[in-house]
C-alpha cells in the first residue's frame, strides 16, 4: 500500500541507531506514524521538526503495519519559532495537544485547517492566544465533545450568555447562572463572536476548553493533558498575556 500527502511534522522519535518515527497530521489522512530511515542523519534531522511542513510518501505491506516514509521538505518553520520562546511553547503545546488527543489515521480537516491558521500565526502574541482557545473547541467538537453554546441551558434563550454547564457542556445566560457562579464555567466573549479579547477572557477559555478536553476527553483513557500545555499557560501568565486561571467549578 502506498499513499503521498502532506502535513505538519508533530513529534521525532529516534529509532535504534539511524532511524526515527515521526508523527506527521495531514489533512487527510489524519495524524499518521511512520518510520523514516537515516531519520537522524545529518540530511533529515533539519527537516524531522515539530512544525515543519513535509511532503511524505507512507509504504507498508499492509494498512495496519506501522510503515516507512519518505520525506520531502516544504517549508521549515522550525528554526524560526526555536529562536522565540513563547512561540516555542505554543508549538510544543499545539503539537502534543494533537499527538495525544486525536485518533490515529482518523481524518479531520477542519482541525487541520485551523492548526495551520494557527501555526501562521504564532509570530502575533495578539492573535493566536484566541485562535488556541478556538483551536481546542474545534478539538472537542471534532470528536464528539463539542459545547453547545446556542442557548441558555435554564431558559432556552440566546441573549446574555456567560457561563457554561460543567454537567451538559451548554450555555448558561447571565441571570440564571448568578446563584452557582461557583459551579459553572465561565464564557468568554470572543467564543461568541466578539472581535476583542482580554487576558482574563483568554484565561476563561483555556480554563474552559481545558477542562471539558480533561474530563470528557482525557478521563475516559485514563490520561491527563499534556506537559505542554501546562507549561503554555503558564508562559502565557508570565508574560502577561493571560490572566492566573480560575480554580475549576466546585462539582461537576
């Protein structure tokens, strides 16, 4: 079997003495594995970066056999965001976010595509905070998590919606969440297409995707979030991008 796509490198593993498995997320094919050989010699190792985009080639006897690609460069992003810490950490984040949350060779475009928006925008500390939080609810709705921000859990109304069920995932307007502020979520304006946004309206959305991505992702498979981005937020913080974030609500 053999099939050609592209992709973002998402993480390099050495294997034995020459070789690596790389992790690469294509459009189509999903996030895909495979082997490369010479993978940490002197002509790859450039090319095998996290955030690099390639050409690959996979080729294996069978479907379900690991396989071997062969790999051409398309754009290497990586030594440019190496040289900039924050951009960096949001790499290292993005990248492990999807190694460990999406299913192996399973397709989802629209996660692709907002990925890529987001990588080309890590250069803007203005922007992709926002488009990270937005990245994340793409996550959960892609597979099958999604909130439902359309109306309000309480009153099935759309208007002044400001918080967020830990229970259903959906949508609770200012009035009705006013006596369990402690046990709901809050929603921050831009998830409800607001063009601003502040560091404590970031910090509301991490909070929020953060924790429907744990509980309902994560807890099935008996995992937790990555390092990485723990370590993003907490860069975020330090330079004040992003406000400390909430404790999460009392019950779920």
């Amino acid at each position: 079997m053999e099939w050609t796509s592209t992709g973002y490198v998402l993480s390099v593993k050495k294997h034995g003495e020459t070789s690596a498995i790389i992790d690469v997320l294509t459009r189509d094919r999903g996030r895909h594995a495979g082997l490369v050989r010479g993978g940490v010699g002197k002509r790859l190792r450039p090319v095998l970066q996290a955030g690099n985009k390639v050409q690959v080639t996979w080729h294996a006897r069978l479907s379900e056999y690991l396989g071997t690609y062969q790999v051409e460069a398309l754009s290497s992003r990586a030594a440019e965001i190496m040289e900039d810490r924050l951009m960096l950490t949001a790499l290292n984040a993005m990248s492990a976010m999807a190694k460990e949350t999406l299913p192996e060779r399973e397709a989802h475009p629209r996660v692709y595509d907002a990925f890529e928006i987001l990588l080309a925008n890590l250069e803007d500390p203005d922007i992709w905070p926002v488009l990270y939080v937005q990245w994340e609810a793409g996550l959960l709705q892609a597979l099958g998590y999604g909130l439902d921000l359309s109306t309000c859990a309480a009153t099935g109304t759309n208007d002044q919606l400001t918080h967020v069920s830990p229970r259903s995932g959906r949508a609770v307007s200012a009035s009705a969440a006013e006596p369990y502020l402690d046990k709901l979520l809050s929603l921050p304006a831009f998830m409800m297409g607001s063009p601003s946004a502040t560091p404590i309206d970031i910090a509301n959305g991490l909070a929020l995707t953060g924790y429907f991505l744990e509980t309902r992702l994560q807890w099935g498979v008996n995992r937790t979030l990555p390092e990485a981005r723990a370590q993003l937020i907490a860069r975020l913080v330090a330079d004040e991008l992003v406000a400390p974030l909430a404790p999460k609500p009392t019950e779920r």
